[in-house]
C-alpha cells in the first residue's frame, strides 16, 4: 500500500500494475486485478498469479523510465528485464539483513532492483482519463523521471495516455488493520 495507506498496489489482466483505493478492494475481481504478491527471502519476486515483474530496457536504458511490468514468463518480451522488489526500514536493508531482525512495528518499504543490481524508483502516474488507473513506472532518477514521464513525449513510448501529475510512490508492506495481516518474517505459506 502507499504511505498513506490509502491505495494498495494490484495486478491487472492488461499487465500493467495500478493503485487501487482500498475502499474498492472489494471490486478488484470485476476488474480482473489482484491484490496478492509473493515474497521470497524479503523480495516481492511476482503476483498471486505467478507472473513476474519487469521493465522495458529499451526505454530505460535510452529514457532513465519504463513502465513496471507483470507478466508471464513465457510472455516476458525480449528486451525486458527482470525486477525484484525489495524491503527497507529506517534501520535496515533487507537485501543483507536478516528480516527477522526487523524492529517491532517498523515499516518495510519498497525499492525496486534488477539483475545488474541497479536502483530504481517507483514513479506512479495519474491520467487525464478518469476510467484510467494510476499506473507504476520505474525511474532512474524519481524526480527526473517522475518529470519526464509527465510529458507528453511519451504518450506513445511509454505512458500509453496523457499524464495529469506524476511523483514517486513510498510504499510498503500492510499491516494489522481493515483485514491486512501483520507482517510476519516467520510465517509459512499456511498462514
């Protein structure tokens, strides 16, 4: 969810990853969206789909932006690059921390990384169409990419609509309340 805790992030049919209001939680199967995620060793690796994320290197590597990706493996288009990602708090990194040594009640937020362990932002962007989601991008850079993608320039390259505001995105693990689970290190796939 984002640090406000007013949208959660979901996986859509149309493979784009969009903000939903967590009032509307209740309506993300009639939009064919998904909720869940699967983490491995402190790594959101894919959906509750098994479907992996990604990102278009052909825009990253001339733009510093893509659009965030999520899609079956055999699907995956050649220039895309696989992306993890990956939990931090104020106090540690989980790339080389033990989550387990978490401090209680500290929240965990996410950074994306890929396979060359490059760093990069979530941006997430509104449209000027309403019926539209917000939808997540990376970024090299969140304030030059959270601009860039703003322009009209890349409606056809990467944004696919005009953009009415774009900012990087904090977001982090649910916890506790409204029916989200309390994140546990040391649950199994039972719980």
């Amino acid at each position: 969810m984002d640090s406000e805790e007013k949208y959660i992030l979901t996986s859509c049919a149309d493979e784009n990853i969009y903000l939903e209001d967590i009032a509307l939680n209740t309506t993300l199967q009639q939009k064919s969206c998904a909720s869940n995620w699967q983490e491995v060793d402190g790594s959101v690796v894919a959906d509750g789909l098994d479907r992996i994320l990604h990102y278009y290197n052909n825009t990253m590597s001339k733009l510093g932006v893509s659009r965030l990706r999520i899609s079956n493996e055999k699907d995956i288009p050649l220039e895309s690059v696989y992306v993890n990602l990956f939990g931090f708090n104020d106090q540690t990194d989980a790339r080389d921390d033990d989550m387990n040594d978490n401090p209680a009640g500290a929240e965990i937020y996410y950074l994306a990384y890929d396979e060359d362990d490059n760093t990069l932002y979530p941006i997430a962007c509104s449209f000027e169409d309403a019926s539209t989601g917000p939808k997540l991008f990376l970024a090299k850079d969140p304030e030059a990419g959270a601009q860039l993608l703003a322009s009209e320039d890349l409606i056809p390259i990467v944004t696919a609509g005009k953009v009415s505001e774009c900012h990087a995105l904090d977001f982090k693990q649910p916890y506790g309340e409204d029916g989200y689970e309390a994140w546990n290190p040391d649950a199994t796939e039972e719980d």
